[in-house]
C-alpha cells in the first residue's frame, strides 16, 4: 500500500474525475477535488496536498495560469492532464513550472507510476543543501535560487532540477536515460522529449543562441553537453 499521501484533483469532466477519484482511493490516496481553476488556491490552503493533478482546460482560470499561481508560492509536485498530445501544451506546461503531464485518456497504471514518480523525487529537491559555481552562475541548491551576472533567474522546480543536475556533471555528456533515472525516477522511452524542450529553455533564459549554442550542447546520438567553461563571462 501507499503511504497516504492528500492529493488535489482539478478537473471539470465530473465522469473522468469520479474514476480517479475511485482509483486513487483505492491506492491508499486522499483526494479533494474542485471543478474550477480559480478554487484551487484556496483548497490548497484549507487541504495541504502533497501534489496536484491540474487539468489543462478549466472555467474560472486555465490550468497553465493556475499553476504558475501554485509555483510562486509553493514547490509540491504538479502533474498537468492534457487532451493535446501536441508541444505547445508540453513547452507551456512545463515553463509555467509542472513536474510532469499526462495526455488523455487517462491510463490507470500509468498515472499511478507519475504520481508515485513525482512523490518520491520530492525530497530530494528539498534537501540540496550546497552550491555550485562556474564563473557569472551560482546555483544555491538550498535556497532553489539561481543568480547569473549578478541577476537572479526565476526557474520551475522542474527547470531548477535540471539544471542543477546538468550543472552537477559540467564537462560531461549525460544521456537521456540517465536524466530520466535522476529526475523521474523510470527509464527513457524513446519518445518523451520534456528534457529537449526543457534544454531550450535554459538555452533562451541564458542567452545561450540555439543556433550555435556555448552553455546548453546537444550531443548528437549520445546526450546534453553543461559547458564549464562557457560561463566565465
């Protein structure tokens, strides 16, 4: 059995959130639900969840804008259910500061194994306790703060994480399996492209040309490239 941990549901299709509702109980979760986007930071106040599960399309406030509102105050995990398999729900979702998403319909097993993924890399972001510097950029996993240039970075706990794992092996080339085992805790499977979109996100907030990048490499057939040495500007 799980641990009991609460979960938050926000969905509006009423037939879709009763299943989940019934399927997560059943795995040993507490689980609230609202129906609309501009209700949900006030459950989160009266309920405490250990993770949210956020629709996309919500009435009141889309579930792009509720999230951004969870992150500017809180860091428990985020899962998004999209019913669009296509990358603008997969760049946004993850810019506004998601951990994961799942694209309808919704699998049982597979959202149970997200949800148990997203819960269990939760400490580990909590207890960084240290600081990496390469030249401009500081990185205080402590704090979850980033300042480049003597400017702090606004990043996504997801965003944070990847950086600070890239940054943790500068100078090495760290494939996508190995990516997937740190911050998700399951292997790659060949499709999921979250941490590219991620890399090119990190490439625009550090100015790093997409074209000809210095800081962010793509290694063809192998993996991501943290350049050292790209940062003492």
């Amino acid at each position: 059995m799980n641990e009991q941990h609460r979960i938050l549901l926000v969905e509006d299709d009423l037939t879709l959130a009763d299943w989940v509702i019934e399927y997560l109980q059943e795995q040993n979760f507490l689980v609230e639900h609202v129906a609309r986007g501009d209700l949900v930071i006030e459950k989160l106040t009266s309920f405490d969840p250990a993770l949210v599960l956020l629709d996309v399309m919500l009435p009141g406030l889309n579930g792009i804008e509720v999230c951004r509102l969870i992150r500017q105050d809180a860091n428990l995990p985020i899962i998004m259910l999209t019913a669009r398999a296509d990358e603008f729900d997969e760049v946004i979702g993850l810019e506004a500061g998601a951990n994961d998403y799942v694209i309808k319909p919704v699998r049982p097993r597979a959202l149970l194994a997200r949800i148990n993924s997203a819960l269990k890399n939760q400490p580990a972001t909590e207890q960084k306790s240290n600081e990496i510097k390469l030249g401009s950029l500081l990185i205080n996993g402590e704090a979850n703060r980033v300042t480049y240039q003597g400017k702090e970075i606004e990043l996504s706990t997801s965003l944070f994480a990847f950086l600070w794992f890239l940054a943790s092996h500068p100078g090495e080339v760290v494939d996508r399996d190995t990516v997937f085992k740190a911050l998700k805790n399951r292997e790659y499977d060949g499709q999921d492209r979250r941490f590219d979109v991620m890399l090119s996100t990190l490439r625009k907030i550090f100015n790093d040309d997409p074209q000809s990048p210095k800081k962010f490499k793509t290694v063809w057939g192998k993996g991501y490239l943290f350049v050292a040495d790209a940062w003492n500007e």
